[in-house]
C-alpha cells in the first residue's frame, strides 16, 4: 500500500476493488459463481490428474504479477511430495511444444490462446480490465491457493523446507564442506521423464542481459525436450520456488547456475563477503537438492548456452 499510495494510485479505488472480490468469494457464494474458489478448485482437481504445470500468461499491465503469483503458489502448494508447479514468464509457443502437464490460466486476451484451446490444452481465461484489478486479484489468488491446497490435502499456510536452505547456508559458512561436483548436465537432462520439468536457478545479478540470455535458453530447452522451464535468481527463488523445489514432487532437474564474482564487497560486522554468502547459499542449496535426491547439475553460463545450442 505504501509503495501504490507513493506513486499516485488512488488507494480508495484500489481497496474497493480489493473488496469487491472479497464479497465475491463469500463462503455464501457457490462455488461455481465464486471466482476464488471455483479457480482454486480447477487448480487443485489439474495438480491432482496430472496439470501440475501451472503455466501463467499474463498482461503487460501485470508482467510482473506472475512473480507474486509464483511465490505464493510454490510456497504454499509445494510440500510432502505434491504441489502446483508455476511457470512464470516462459513465452507462449506452439501447442505442439506442450505435454498433457500443463494447464493454462490467462489474465486478458493473447495470440495463441484460441491455438492452445483448439489443441486442446486446457485454458483459463480472467478477463482483464485495468490495472486496478491487481487489487482483486491479490485476493483471488489467495483464497484460490488456499482452496487448492485444501485439495491436495497438504497445508497451505506452512513452508517447512525453506528454513532447511538458510540451516545449510549457515552451516557452510560456519566451515561445513560440501562438495560443488555434479554430474554433467547432459547426463541429468538424458533422465528427462515426460511431466517433469526444467528448473534453472541462477546465482547471478538479475539483469537485462541475464534474463534475456535465460529466456532465451529456457525456450530452447523447452522445445528440444517439450518440457517446462522455470528459471530463477538466487538467493531470491529460495523464498519462492525453493520450498517446491525440496518439498514438491520430484519431477524437477535443476541446472544451477554459478560464475566467479566481481570485486569482493565486504559484509558490515560480518567475517566474509556479499560473494562468499552467495556462494554458500548456492552450496547450501545443492546440499538441500541433494538430500531430497533430486536431480541436479551445477553448470556455468557458457556450459547452459551449450546445452541449448
């Protein structure tokens, strides 16, 4: 709200949008006619037969939605082997590229929708009216995640492996060795299973050249193995997508990717630097993957280029 009340929005409007959509998900509100419900209940019964690739297009009004949505949804879905899988900013291709895992939900109308649906791949479609909606579907959202976790019988309201990751950073730190070799990521990527997914994790700055390069990549990969992709910056994703990565299902293969840093920027009060924390929560992070026996392969910007040819 401070952020919206500093740059002009007009927060009456704002929170009675936030409000309308409260009334409409009123637990008096059948669930057909119940826009948070009924959603939560389509993502949930598609996680429980199989579309537990939750592939979110949205509006350039809202692009970066996808990330909120992503968190909440990873977060709070993702624990005792299942969950909801959001794929977040992977562009639309050809309905030929998408296995039976995916399920789509639209905010607002896109080129290539009426293909998907004629392919037939399962759409949502949330019209889209300003970006004022942002407020209303905040609370969609949450009640929909709430509801979907509600039907994959898990509890939606904890994250029990987050704190795993930060435990392992700091014993690293602290002086725990872990050993960074993997196997090759080609070695991973030929275990590849159909409904598994490709999760690129990228210890990097999150900048323009970065996120074009892994996008770019990402829909390579995507192609090649008609598979979805995910990508992420560390140490951010590891309160977002982190608590699925270790606690959802196991159907992800994780391409870590790490490069030398610049100059060593040192921590105020701390006996290392801004590298060597980032460097032990990537190492902290192989070590939780490792102990969920997921399926892992550390690679540098160069290796991942290779991979996508």
């Amino acid at each position: 709200m401070v952020p919206a009340a500093l740059v002009g929005v007009d927060l009456a409007a704002l929170l009675g949008r936030a409000d309308e959509m409260v009334q409409a998900c009123h637990t008096s509100v059948p669930i057909a006619e119940n826009p948070g419900a009924w959603l939560g209940a389509v993502l949930g019964e598609g996680a429980r037969n199989g579309r537990d690739k939750l592939t979110l297009v949205m509006p350039p009004e809202l692009s970066t939605f996808g990330y909120w949505a992503e968190q909440l949804l990873a977060e709070s879905t993702g624990k005792e082997g299942r969950g909801i899988i959001p794929i977040e900013g992977e562009a639309l291709g050809d309905p030929s590229v998408y296995g039976n895992d995916r399920l789509f939900v639209a905010i607002g109308d896109h080129p290539g929708l009426d293909a998907l649906a004629s392919a037939g791949h399962p759409v949502v479609r949330i019209p889209f009216t300003d970006r004022l909606q942002l407020a209303s579907e905040f609370f969609r959202w949450e009640f929909a995640t709430a509801v979907a976790g509600h039907t994959l019988r898990i509890n939606a309201f904890d994250q029990p492996n987050v704190q795993e990751a930060k435990d392992a950073t700091n014993e690293i730190l602290a002086g725990k060795q872990v050993d960074p070799t993997t196997d090759s990521p080609e070695a991973v990527l030929a275990t590849l299973q159909p409904g598994d997914y490709i999760a690129i994790t990228a210890y990097l700055p999150r900048d323009d050249s970065h996120i074009a390069t892994l996008d770019a990549v990402r829909t390579a990969l995507r192609d090649r193995y008609r598979a979805a992709t995910t990508v992420g910056f560390g140490p951010r994703f590891l309160h977002s997508t982190g608590q699925l990565h270790k606690g959802g299902p196991n159907t992800g293969i994780f391409l870590q990717v790490v490069e030398p840093h610049g100059p060593a920027l040192q921590i105020p009060g701390k006996p290392y630097t801004f590298g060597h924390l980032q460097d032990a929560q990537a190492l902290g992070d192989l070590a939780s993957l490792r102990a969920h026996r997921r399926r892992v392969a550390r690679v540098t910007m160069a290796q991942l280029k290779q991979l996508a040819g």
